[in-house]
C-alpha cells in the first residue's frame, strides 16, 4: 500500500515546485487556483465512472465512449428542441441516464462474453463507437441552425457553442470572491452530491456484492450470487455516470465536442484515478477527489509554464506523456503482485 | 464444414460486404483492382510484422508504430545529412534498423513484465512513443539536434516541417526496373522485397527458434520447464517485428513520396492489425496466406466504401466513417472469438 503513496507524493511534490516556480516567474496564480477548482467537478465525474467496473474487478473502462456518446446525444436532442435554462437541463440529465442505460446493456452484453480481457475489448469497443456516431452527426435530421452547418443545412457542426443553452449553467450556482479567488461553491456541491449518490450505493447491498465480485470472483459463484448480473449492474452505472459527466464537462466548457473528441477522454480519467492511489482492484471516493486535483492542477500550471518557457505546443504533448506513463506503471505493479500472490 | 464455417467468418463478412460495396459503388473492376494492389504493395511488410508476436502468444502488437517512429526517424536524419538516392535508402534502412532494434528490445522487456495484457500495454506504448517522438521533432530539431538542412525547419527555427518532401527517396524502391501489366503499375525490387520478407517469416517459423516461439505461445509454463527462455524468445519476437514494421513505413513511405512528419504513423497498427485478422487470423495463429488475403479483402472495402456510401446517402464520409467503424469492430470480434475459443 505504500508503494502507491509513493506515486501519489511525488506528483504532488511536483505539483507544489510547479505552482512555486509559477509565483516565482510573476505568473499570477489565482485564476489558475480557481481554474482549478472548477476542473475539479468538469473532470471528477469521468473519473468517478471509473469506479464501479474497477471495483467489481474488470478493470479501467476504455469504453468509457459509449457512455460519452449518450450523453452528447441527449443534449443535441434537447437543444434542436430549443429548451433553454435549468429546465433544459434536467431535461439533458434524464434523458443521458435513459440513453445510457439502454447503451450500457448493449455494451454490458458485448463484455461480458469477454471476460477477463475487458479493458482491451473495452478500449476497442469504444473506439468503434465514435465512427458509429459520426455518421449518427451526419445523417442526423436535426435544424437548429446552432448545431449544424450553415451552408449544407444538415450535418453537425464539430464544435457547438452552448451559449443561451446551458452554458456554465451549474458553475454559475453561488459563486463565492475571497480574496481575487473565484470559488464555485454550488458546483462543488453538485459533484459532492454525486459523490455521495455513488458513495451509498457503494454500501448498499449492490454495492458490496461488486466489491466482493472484485475480490475473488469463484467465491462469489460458490455463495450463489450470479456474477454476470452484478457485472451487468457495474457496467450499467459506469455508463451512466460516464453520461452525466459529459453534461458537467461541456456545460462548463462551454461547447458541444462531437466526432472524434470522445477518444481520449478514457485514459486522462484512468491517469488521475491511479495518481489518487487507487489499486487495480480498488479505488474509492477519496481517490477521486485528490487524484483530479494534482492531475489537473499539473496540467493547469503546465500551460502557462510552458508558454513562459518553451513552445506552445508542448502542453498536449506534455498532458498525453504524463497519462500515459501514469498508466503503464500501474500495469508494471499491478502485474508483479498478482505473481507475488501466485508464490505465496 | 461447419467447423471451417465458423473459422473463416471475419474473411467472409469481409468478402460480402466488399461484394456488397463494390456493386453498390458502380466503380470499374479494373480501377478498383490496380488500386488494391498499389496498397497490397505499400503495405505488406507492415502487416507481415505483425505475425511473429502472434505466435510467440504476445497477441497484436500494436507498439508497431514505434517502428514506423524509427523509420520516420531515420528518413529525417538522413535528409537533414543531404544524402541522396540509393546511399540515402542504404543509410535510412541501416539507422532505423539500429532504431527499431533498440526500441524492439525495450518494447519487449516491458512487456516481459506485464504478462497476460500485453495488447493494451503495446497501445499505451504506442502512444507514449509517438509523444515523446513529436516533442523530440517540435522542440529538440533545431536546439539540441543541430538542423543542417534549413529547408526541414520551420521559419521560426524551432521544430520541423509539417510535410517533408522525400526528394529523391520518394519512388525509389517503386521506380526500380518497374513494369506494367493490365495498367497495374510494379516494380521488380518491390516484388523481390516482399518475397524475401516473406519467405523470412516462413523459413523463420519452421526454424529451431520459430518453434521454440511457438511453444512458448502455445504455453509459458511448460516451455520455461522444457529449459525455453521465454523471456528471450518474446523479446525477439517483438525486435523482429519492431524491425519488419520499420522497413514497412519505408516502403509506404517511399510509395507515398512525401512524409508527414507529425501524423505519418497514426492508425498503421490499426489498419495493419485489421487487415490481418480480416484474412482470418486470430489472436493466437496466423500465417502468411493470411497477411495477403486480409490486405486484399480489406483493401478492396477501403476502396469502395467511400463510393458506396456517396450512392447509398449521398455521401462520401459515411462510407469513411463505416471503414473506420469496421477496422475497430474487427479488431473487438477477434478479441471476443479468442476469449470464446479458450473456454
């Protein structure tokens, strides 16, 4: 368990000699903290749909797309009908936990005739998806003339502003200035209440069967609980929340991403959940919140950092670095205790 | 018959939909044929590399895009040194050779140590090699790797060129004694090259070595108490492969005639992956009647899609969309069949 820590104080280390050398150089520091306080609740979600399908023992959901596409789904639908306003967008969330949990079965039924190798039948499965919803973008018959292209009169635009629609409809929620420091307390507030929706059912009784599903699944079998019914359930609620956090993420972007920006959404939130000090195996709520803040507060102070000091281009190129070695540690250790367990 | 049914089915969803496109679309067989067999030519090698770590039972090696960054590499070298022609193409196919073979053994000590999820570590490696490639080509090229050839830089003097014109590396392995039969365009050392490539691999398989490869695919365990050092085998499977990928983004290269430089690699281990399983090769066997009929099979949907979906919806970037969409969805069967086949 220790080992783990390690992990997680080094970026931390280097997140504070960051923000250090930032005041250093006369970079003023206060609207990146607030930048990153409100990446916390844009990103969080992503990372929080990690947990169900980790805890119940399939690992990372790459497939995290499918669930992405539901979302950006309900949202063109509910603004080709033009409804503006927090009306509008609890219209969006209703209808992401509906077309999600119809996504989430058909996805659930593929991966479970995969079992254990459900990260990569995942990853290649959500990556199928996005070509499947471009031509969805294009033969959509949608006509706000918001969303698609002006000249063609149909197909989706690439980019879609939210403006008028919900457009950082949550972050607006009681915003507290201290000090220069903008600080979204409702929008906090939001996320903690999802935080504590998935916390219960994580006590609750389909909760604890996932839990011990990760455990040791041939136990579970010999107890009598169908295993494949709890996997089904991980699934389903990974994709739902995956859903919901496309609605946090864009409402506070600010824009509508479709075609192939879902792609690589999957592993940043795999990376931040590890730098929180999950294991392969488990990760809890705790881990969220700490790994999508050093995660995103690097990447936050990177920009400005590195526009100081070398080329602009380097911020995408530094963010995908970082995600991706993140990863590939976890695989090393991961793989070298699973053979400890076999010697003992 | 069923048996042969059940194990051919990914060739022959490939042969009805390519009939399918290929009616749909109204294009002349002619045309559609010397285009399949420009992209058989250009891709052959690159799709060859993938089926030694088949059957050392590493699965698809997708880390092939690090080939393809040695190979990429190493045209930038020697067109930054202004070499040109076949000493150009001599010094490009030793230096990535030198590269490749670096890359191959760390690629393949990496994955020594992530046993039994070999395919989404080779992804992540993929991915983290193509950045630290680009931020070597954005940054370093003109800092810390001295630019001799002025045209490669950007005008700010800082990183390379988007697109990088070959010179006379372009065309140089098609151009030599090319012939011409029923308005297909060939070259002698184009053929020459991938029948030695692929008489490699079979000679290769039927070796002491290929068989020792073999064991250790069939099973870890009892290769290591046969006295195998399957450590060694695995990391040679993936240094043949990082190799064989490499020469194959010189010939595509070559083919195309120009580099670009920062997206060149982008989908090859995907296209090459699919490819292969298309000619119904599986996670854990493959040979090489499935490398050619696969590049065929997907080739010619590759080609008649676009067509197809611009008659069928009238537009073309539904059918790129549907190729894009079957080349992962394959990739996801045969992962899927395997899981199947081993229960």
């Amino acid at each position: 368990m220790k080992k783990f820590k390690l992990q997680k104080n080094v970026l931390l280390i280097f997140l504070l000699v960051m923000i250090a050398v930032s005041c250093y150089m006369g970079i003023p520091i206060r609207p990146l903290l607030t930048d990153m306080l409100i990446r916390l609740p844009m990103n969080g979600v992503f990372v929080l749909s990690l947990l169900p399908m980790l805890n119940a023992g399939m690992g990372f959901n790459f497939g995290m797309p499918v669930g992405i596409i539901a979302g950006l789904i309900s949202i063109s639908t509910v603004m080709n009908f033009e409804i503006t306003g927090v009306k509008g967008f609890l219209c969006v969330l209703l209808l992401t936990i509906l077309i999600s949990f119809v996504f989430g079965r058909i996805y659930g039924r593929i991966l479970i005739k995969a079992s254990g190798t459900e990260e990569i039948t995942g990853n290649f499965l959500g990556l199928s998806i996005i070509p499947l919803s471009c031509i969805l973008w294009v033969t959509i018959p949608f006509d706000n003339p918001v969303m698609v292209f002006p000249i063609a009169g149909k197909g989706m635009r690439p980019k879609i502003g939210l403006e008028g629609y919900f457009d950082k409809i949550i972050e607006k929620i009681f915003q507290i200035k201290i000090g220069g420091m903008m600080i979204p307390v409702g929008y906090l507030l939001c996320f903690f209440i999802v935080c504590v929706i998935i916390y219960i059912i994580f006590k609750s009784n389909i909760g604890q069967n996932m839990l011990a599903l990760g455990e040791n699944e041939a136990y579970c079998e010999i107890m009598g609980l169908q295993s494949n019914k709890i996997k089904m359930t991980a699934i389903v609620l990974s994709t739902i929340i995956a859903g919901v956090g496309i609605c946090f993420y864009s409402q506070s972007y600010g824009y509508l991403e479709l075609y192939n920006a879902p792609k690589a959404i999957a592993f940043s939130a795999a990376s931040a959940l590890l730098i929180g000090g999950c294991t392969e195996h488990n990760g809890n709520i705790l881990n969220v919140i700490v790994g999508t803040l050093i995660f995103h507060g690097i990447l936050v102070f990177s920009v400005p950092l590195a526009n100081e000091l070398v080329a602009t281009e380097l911020t995408e190129i530094t963010r995908s670095i970082l995600t991706n070695v993140i990863i590939l540690f976890a695989m090393f250790k991961e793989t070298k205790k699973e053979k400890n367990v076999e010697k003992a | 018959m069923l048996k042969k049914l059940k194990s051919n089915r990914i060739p022959l969803l490939f042969i009805i939909l390519s009939v399918i496109g290929y009616i749909v679309s109204g294009m002349s067989l002619n045309f559609v044929m010397s285009e399949v067999v420009t992209r058989i030519l250009r891709n052959s090698v690159m799709v060859l590399s993938l089926i030694v770590p088949i059957i050392a039972g590493l699965g698809l090696n997708f880390a092939i895009s690090i080939g393809a960054l040695a190979a990429q590499t190493a045209i930038l070298f020697v067109l930054n040194y202004g070499l040109e022609g076949y000493p150009a193409l001599l010094a490009v196919v030793l230096l990535s050779t030198i590269l490749a073979v670096a890359f191959g053994y760390v690629i393949g000590a990496i994955l020594n140590r992530v046993k039994g999820r070999e395919m989404i570590t080779s992804i992540i490696i993929g991915y983290i090699g193509i950045s630290i490639y680009q931020l070597i080509f954005m940054v370093g090229f003109g800092t810390i790797i001295p630019a001799t050839n002025e045209k490669l830089l950007l005008k700010s003097g800082l990183g390379i060129q988007h697109v990088v014109n070959l010179e006379s590396l372009g065309g140089i392995i098609d151009d030599c004694l090319k012939f011409e039969i029923w308005g297909i365009k060939c070259s002698v050392l184009n053929l020459v090259i991938i029948t030695v490539v692929s008489l490699f691999i079979f000679y290769l398989l039927r070796s002491k070595l290929g068989i020792n490869m073999k064991a250790v695919g069939e099973s870890m365990d009892k290769s290591q108490s046969l006295g195998i050092d399957v450590n060694k085998m695995r990391i040679i499977a993936i240094i043949i492969s990082t190799v064989l990928a490499a020469y194959g983004q010189i010939m595509y290269l070559q083919n195309v005639g120009m580099l670009s430089v920062y997206t060149a690699q982008s989908n090859r281990e995907i296209f090459s992956s699919a490819a292969i399983l298309a000619g119904g090769a599986g996670i854990k066997n493959a040979n090489i009647r499935n490398v050619f009929l696969g590049l065929f099979l997907f080739h010619f949907l590759f080609i008649v899609s676009p067509l197809a979906g611009q008659t069928l919806f009238s537009s073309v970037a539904i059918g790129e969309y549907f190729r894009t969409f079957i080349s992962y969805a394959v990739i996801c069967l045969a992962i899927i069949f395997n899981v199947k086949e081993n229960i």
